[in-house]
C-alpha cells in the first residue's frame, strides 16, 4: 500500500492564504509562537503569505498579516498591479507606523522577482493603469515619479533592453492625466514640455518611437482635454495669456496681454491644443482685434477694404512713425492691418524684382566691361532699382534680426516661413556682394587688356624719326582700348613705316639688301590686308561676357539673383494658409516635399549604379564616336550620352520623362551585339525600377501624405493659420519693411519707459502683481485640472458600465471571502452552541434515566398494589362471599327457626 507524504504546515498555512481560509489562517497565526511557524515563507513561485492574499482579493487575511507583522516586500506593488484599492490604503496606512527610511523603501519598492521590470515602483504602475485613486492614496503618503535624466535612474548602462524599456515605462506613467492633474502647477504649460520631451524620446530610441508618438499625442490630446473645460471668457483669457516666464506688469488689463501660452503651444507643435475652438475663438478675435466687424461683412466688402489697406500702407506706416498715437496707432497696430501691410510690402518687393526682369537694362555688358557707360552703372540692372531692392533687403534683415533677438536662434528656426526669409536675404545679400567684386574685377581688367594692347609711340598721326622729342609727353605710351576698330585709328602706311623705324632703332646695323629685302617681304605680308579706307565690313563684336570664366563673380550673381527671385515668389504660397480653401493644398505640399527627399536619398543609389554600369559599357564606343567626329572636322562635336559618369547620369535623369531615344543604347561603328544587348538589359532594367517601381512608390508616399494631411485637414490648418499669425500678434514689428528702419515715436517712448521701470520702479510692486496673476492662473488651472478628472472619472464609467472590471471582481472576491469567513465563524458558534446543548441533554437525559428507574421502580410498586388491591379484593370478595354465606345460612336458620 502506497504512503501519503504528510503536508507540513507551511505548505497548509500557504494553502489557507490562497484558499482564503481565514479562520484557519487566524488559528495559525495566533498559535505562531508555539507552533514555530514562519510567516514570511514563500512557495515554489517566490510569492509569500502577503503576496498571496492580495494576489486573491482577501482584505481580512492582509489584515491578520500585517498585525502579525509579516515582511511588506512587493506587496503594495501587487495591490496596484491588482488596483487593488483596499489594500493600497491599508498598507500605506501600515507604513506610518515603520521607520522612515523602511516606509520611503515600501512606498517605493521594486519587485522581488521577474514578474515585472527591476525598475517599476507602485506609483509608475499606478500612473499606467491611471487610477485616479491609487494615484492620490500613493502621492499622499510621497510616492513620487523618479526623473529619467537623474543620476539614480542612469545607474543602468545605456542602449541596453533594461534601460530603454524603464526610460519608456517612466515616461509612460508621467504621460498619466490624472498625474499631470494632480502634480502639477501648471498642467497645460507641463503637458507643452513633455509632448516635445516625448517627440526628442522618438528621434533618440527610435527602437521605440511607435510607444513614444503614442505618448506624445495623448499629452497632447490632454492639454486639448484641460483647455475644453473652461467655462467663460475669463477663464479662457487667464489661462492663453498666461506666461510661463514673466508676467508683465505694466498690463492692467488681461484682454491687451499677448498670447503667451498659444506662443508657447506653437513652438511645441502641440496642433491639437491650438486647433482647439476654445483657442481659436480668442486667437481670432484678437487677430482682428478692432476689425473684428469686417467678418459679419460679404466676401467682396473684405476683399475690397482689404485691397485699400494694402494700398495705403506707405502713407499709413509713415503716419504711425511720425505720430504713433491716437486712432491712427491703433488701426495700424491691430495685427489683421499689420498681416495686410506685410502682404503689400512683399508684393511691391516682387513687382521690383519683376522690374527687372520686364524693363529693358539701360546699359549694355559690354558698355559695364569697357566702362564705356555711366562710370556709376555697374550692373544691367537700373540703379534706382537696386536702391529699392537694397532698402527692401535692409528692412526685411533688420525685422530678422529682431526676431531673432527676440526669440532666439531655435525658435526663430522651427518655422520653415522663417528659414525661408533667411535663405531668401542670404541669395540677395550674396548677389549684392558678388555684383560688387565682379564690378572691381571688370574694371581690373578692362585696365590690363588696355595696358597689353597699347602701341608706344603709335597714333593716328605719323610717327617721327626715332630720337626726335615729340610737342608732348612722348615717354607715355598711347592706349588703344581692346575692344577699339583698330583699322579706324591706323593705316598701312603707318604700320609699314613703324616697322621700318623699329628696325633702323635696332643695335645692330642692317644692310641695304636686306633692309630692302624685309621691305620686300612687308609688302607681301601686308598685301592682303586693308586699314583705314581700305578696311573691309569688320565682323560682328562678340559679347565679352562669352570670354569669362564660369565660375566669374558676374556669372554667379546672375544666378544666385535668378534663384533668389523664385525663391522669393515662391515665398507666396505661404501665404496662402490663410485661406481654408486652398491651405490644406499647400501643406500637403510642403508634405511632400520630405516625400521627395527620401525618395532621393534612394534614388541617387540606384541612379548612380546604372550610370556607372552603362558608361563602362559604352564609353570606349562613344569616345571614338568623338574622335571621328573631330577627325572629321565636324562643326557640331559633342560627347555621346554614356561619354562619362556625368553625362550618364543625365542622360538616365532625362530618361525618366521619355526625353531620351532608344538610340542611346545602340553601338555604332561596330557589330558587337553582345554588348549592346547587356546595354538594352541594364537600360530596361533601370526604366522598369526608376519608373515603374520608385517613382510609382513615390507617387503612392505622396497620396499617402495627402490622405493624412487630409484627415486632419481642419486641424492642419488651424495650426499652420495660426503660426502665420503668431507674427503679427507678438507686440512690435508694426511697421513692414522698408519703413521698419525708421525708428518709431512708440518705439522710442517703449525704450525709456523700459528703462524706467528697470531703474526707478521697485521689484517689491512689480513682485507683487506677478504672484497675483501667478496665483490667479494657478487657482484657476487647478479648478480646470478637478473638471477633468471629474469629467473623464464619470465617463469611463459611464462608457464601462455594463462591463466588469478587475477592481469589480477584485471586490466581489473580497465581499465573498469576508462572507465566508463571518459564515464559518457564525457555523463554529453554532456548532459550539450544538455542543452545549449536547451535554445539557445529556444532563437531562441522565436525569431522566433516573426518572425513568423512579418510574420502573413506581411501576413494581403499583404492580405490588395492583396485586395487593386484587387480593385484597380478592379477600374482600372473599369475606363478602362468607358474609353472604353467613347471611343466608342465618336466615336460614331464621326461617327454620320459623
């Protein structure tokens, strides 16, 4: 027969806390001490006693554990794990009375096993399920989030799996609303930095950037969510113009403060917050400000004063320089006229720019190399135009450079409007400088081609006998300018007769033979040629300009002016995101464009394999193709499509758009099929994957981008009308270019008013009115912070009301375990009281027996007098018979006596 090992009493105390068995539990417990029983045991799994029980849900047996002193460990970590909320508090309370440092170790414990990662502590797992209510219970006994850039938590290597995923799991639980809601003062300004925390997160483990995008939205989503729960005006202007920084306490009023927080918004990306209609009803209203009435106004009524705007801005920027005060400064500084102004001052930029490209230049190139023209002309370009292209220029640098001083380098680059506006000053501002050295380097050398071409002693007149001093200054040379009709100023008698001077001058003495035999051959030369009457039509001048270099100083300025010019009217589909119809277009466009850069990126691989393999196939043909051809003495020679590596790659570039015959691929001069036929293979193999698969993938990343932009379209939209208006709502720049170098009345009185406050009013006042608005935004983003969380604490639960949570069965189990405990004590008191009742039967019974032998014994009596009473009526009955008998044996005798 089979032995049953016996189960020790850990393992059935263990059982007992799974089981739920709490009156066995409290029997154990309170036997500990005789018994020898360890309560902080674990099973075959690492789970101890405490574990266990708040692992099943059973409050009562967590209770018994804690008075009777069992280890915490991981335990709070479970009850959260669970949301287990009766038990989060009970140990949290436990902990009050422990030993600080113990009580910081269990608020924030680490598991003791690998169910979860080393470096998760109660409140980050609370912060993940975002129970509102464990989150309060924890970060009021101080559980608090750590810092993911704090030297503790960089005690983990890093690039490593334990690393990234605890970085990931912190982030996760600082992305919490209901933490934000709780732990931060300003919670709209704290979800702003941590959605752009979140965005860098993406870029740096970008193993993760699905989870860290993921976070960055709902920040997103719940800056939107905070902003959705104002309820007046008030509330919505304390909270947009609210600044993270300073509060500017000149400002009486907050409808006139700035925009602080849509600026800050902005320079987060945060598109959700922005295209809030909460956010755009105040953004448009102080947009257009005083001219709000226009929008009540028909389209052509705008179009028609917004058009006299435009128009009259010289007038209008002059009256706000000169004046600045009253209605006139109030007109031009609202930012709807200031936004109309600019439009007009980019647009009369353009028309110069147009200017000279429509007018005739008034001086030719060749004049501006000679020096021929007007000695203040240096360029083709009319003088009064570059003046006003300059005072452009300048305007439009110095209103960079304030946007620069004002917002730093980092922030001026996030807009792409902005980087735009450098590249655009960088082209004019080169072409500027390169039109000055071209002009110093022109003159330079017209003057050395001059010098090289001078004749000494040579003119128009005939030269004197050699030695013979001359009515002038004959030691300085006669110059002819290079460009000169050279038959117009000398004749052939003057050219034989100075030839003839240079030799007699000779040192050496020359004969009369041969003097008269060079006379001789002087005439023969000079035969053919014809000067002064006798010169022939002279041959069309060539244009100087074919003579320079293609990198000459001229040369690239036209260039860097031709590409500064569509830049700069492509500069104008920026604006065109203030209007709803066409600006989700642009920004699918400008979407696309970092479409086309990666399709680049792996294009030019491709691109230039196939150039490489097809001009090492066809390069030794088409180099004789060229040889022959100037052989031939052919007037039109050029290299063949697969000459080079560079004229490959154009040639394939052309290809893509069907400019390229299938000639290009064939071998001339030879019958080498086998060439040309791995030639057409390489050519066919590039169009099918440059054509049919790259740019077909192209195509399908570009409908892609459009669809997203196209979800979103409203959202995209707003944002990017917004941060075009962001601009002009930022105090100054009131003015637009040129006129913006001109300082200003307001200006000015700014400037001294500034210094002012900075030297004569006391910081103590100024103090004093920032902690007021401080305090005023805090009081009021608390109260938008306890809408939310009341808000979204109701509708979950309305959304989860016919589903059953972990929580609910978490209870359910504890509400059964806590009936089943007071059942079996309620069965133990009446099986106790069954006990009692036994032995007061058995009392009675007992005395019953004895009744019962009473009555036995009652009952032989009764039989003894039953016998007795029949034998006494046995006697009587016998005495009556002999009473009877005497009786009649004495009447008997009676009557015998008779």
């Amino acid at each position: 027969m089979a032995t049953v090992n016996p189960i020790s009493q850990e393992e059935r105390f263990l059982t007992a806390v799974r089981d739920g068995d709490v009156s066995y539990v409290e029997q154990v417990l309170e036997s500990k001490h005789e018994t020898g029983l360890e309560i902080n045991l674990s099973d075959r799994n690492g789970k101890s006693a405490l574990t266990l029980a708040v692992l099943q849900g059973n409050l009562l047996i967590i209770k018994l554990l804690l008075t009777h002193g069992a280890r915490l460990g991981d335990a709070l970590l479970r009850a959260v794990d669970t949301q287990f909320l009766d038990a989060v508090q009970l140990i949290c309370k436990h902990s009050e009375s422990l030993e600080p440092e113990t009580r910081k170790s269990v608020i924030g414990c680490h598991p003791e096993n690998d169910d979860f990662h080393p470096d998760l502590t109660p409140i980050v797992l609370a912060a993940h399920h975002n129970n509102y209510m464990i989150l309060k219970t924890l970060l009021k006994y101080g559980a608090t989030i750590p810092d993911p850039d704090s030297s503790d938590f960089q005690r983990t290597e890093k690039h490593t799996l334990q690393r990234s995923v605890g970085t990931l799991n912190v982030y996760r639980a600082l992305s919490s609303g209901y933490y934000i809601s709780l732990t931060a003062h300003d919670p709209i300004g704290h979800a702003f930095t941590l959605s752009s925390k979140l965005g860098e997160m993406s870029n740096l483990e970008y193993e993760f950037r699905a989870e860290y995008t993921e976070l960055s939205e709902s920040v997103e989503q719940y800056a939107a969510d905070i902003l959705a729960q104002a309820r007046d005006s008030d509330e919505l202007t304390s909270i947009l113009t609210h600044n993270d920084n300073v509060q500017p306490s000149d400002e009486n009023n907050a409808k006139d403060t700035a925009l602080f927080k849509v600026f800050h918004a902005i320079s987060c990306e945060q598109k959700k917050f922005v295209a809030h209609p909460h956010c755009q009803q105040l953004l448009i209203k102080r947009f257009y400000g005083k001219m709000s009435f226009m929008r009540d106004w028909s389209l052509f009524k705008q179009l028609l004063l917004s058009l006299v705007i435009m128009l009259m801005y010289p007038f209008t920027s002059l009256l706000y320089i000169f004046l600045g005060s009253g209605k006139v400064m109030d007109f031009v500084s609202t930012p709807y006229v200031k936004f109309l102004m600019d439009i007009a001052s980019r647009m009369t930029f353009l028309v110069f720019l147009l200017i000279t490209t429509i007018v005739p230049p008034s001086v030719t190139t060749e004049e501006v190399i000679t020096g021929q023209g007007d000695p203040n002309q240096f360029s083709q370009v009319p003088l009064t135009v570059i003046i006003l292209i300059l005072l452009w220029i300048v305007g439009m640098t110095w209103a960079e450079i304030k946007a620069i001083w004002k917002g730093g380098v980092s922030s001026y680059m996030k807009d792409g409007a902005n980087v735009l506006d450098f590249a655009i000053l960088a082209l004019f501002w080169s072409y500027m400088v390169l039109t000055l050295i071209s002009y110093f380097q022109i003159q330079r050398d017209a003057a050395a081609r001059a010098a090289t071409t001078s004749f000494p002693g040579l003119s128009s007149a005939p030269p004197l006998p050699p030695g013979q001093p001359t009515p002038g200054d004959t030691t300085a040379p006669t110059f002819v300018p290079a460009t000169a009709n050279l038959s117009e100023l000398i004749s052939l008698a003057d050219i034989k007769q100075y030839i003839s001077a240079t030799i007699l001058d000779t040192e050496v003495a020359v004969d009369g033979v041969v003097r008269s035999e060079l006379d001789r051959m002087l005439d023969v030369l000079l035969e053919n040629l014809t000067c002064g009457e006798e010169a022939a039509t002279p041959a069309p001048p060539q244009d100087p300009v074919l003579e320079f270099d293609p990198l000459h100083p001229a040369l690239v300025a036209d260039a860097v002016f031709a590409i500064a010019t569509v830049v700069t009217f492509l500069r104008l589909l920026i604006l065109t995101v203030s209007s709803q119809l066409v600006g989700p277009l642009q920004i699918s466009l400008g979407g696309m464009l970092f479409d086309i850069a990666k399709f680049i990126m792996v294009f030019i691989i491709v691109w230039f394999a196939f150039s490489l393999g097809l001009n090492q196939i066809y390069q030794a043909y088409q180099e004789i193709d060229f040889t022959l051809c100037l052989a031939e003495g052919l007037g039109d020679c050029r290299p063949g499509p697969f000459y080079d590596v560079g004229q490959s790659m154009l040639t394939l570039f052309w290809s893509l758009f069907g400019l390229e015959s299938l000639d290009i691929i064939k071998v001339n001069h030879a019958k080498h099929g086998f060439t040309e036929a791995v030639g057409t293979i390489l050519f066919a193999l590039y169009m099918m994957f440059a054509v049919v698969v790259m740019l077909n993938a192209l195509i399908a990343m570009m409908s892609n981008t459009y669809t997203r932009v196209e979800e979103n379209s409203d959202t995209e939209w707003k944002f990017a009308r917004a941060r075009m208006w962001v601009h002009f709502l930022h105090v100054g720049g009131t003015v637009p270019p040129p006129f913006n170098v001109i300082p200003t009345r307001t200006a000015i009185t700014q400037l001294f008013s500034s210094c002012y406050r900075r030297c004569c009013v006391t910081r103590r006042n100024q103090n004093g009115k920032n902690k007021i608005a401080e305090h005023a935004y805090k009081k009021i983003a608390r109260l938008l912070a306890e809408r939310y969380i009341l808000d979204h604490s109701s509708s979950s639960g309305g959304d989860a009301e016919n589903a059953v949570s972990r929580a609910d069965v978490m209870a359910i189990r504890n509400d059964v375990a806590v009936f089943r405990y007071e059942t079996f004590k309620s069965l133990n008191a009446a099986d106790q009281s069954f006990d009692n009742l036994q032995d007061v039967l058995a009392n009675i019974k007992l005395q019953l027996q004895k009744v019962d032998d009473i009555g036995a014994k009652t009952e032989q009596l009764d039989t003894s007098v039953k016998d007795l009473k029949e034998r006494n009526r046995v006697i009587r009955s016998t005495v009556d018979g002999m009473a009877a008998s005497l009786l009649r044996s004495r009447a008997g005798r009676s009557l015998v006596g008779h």
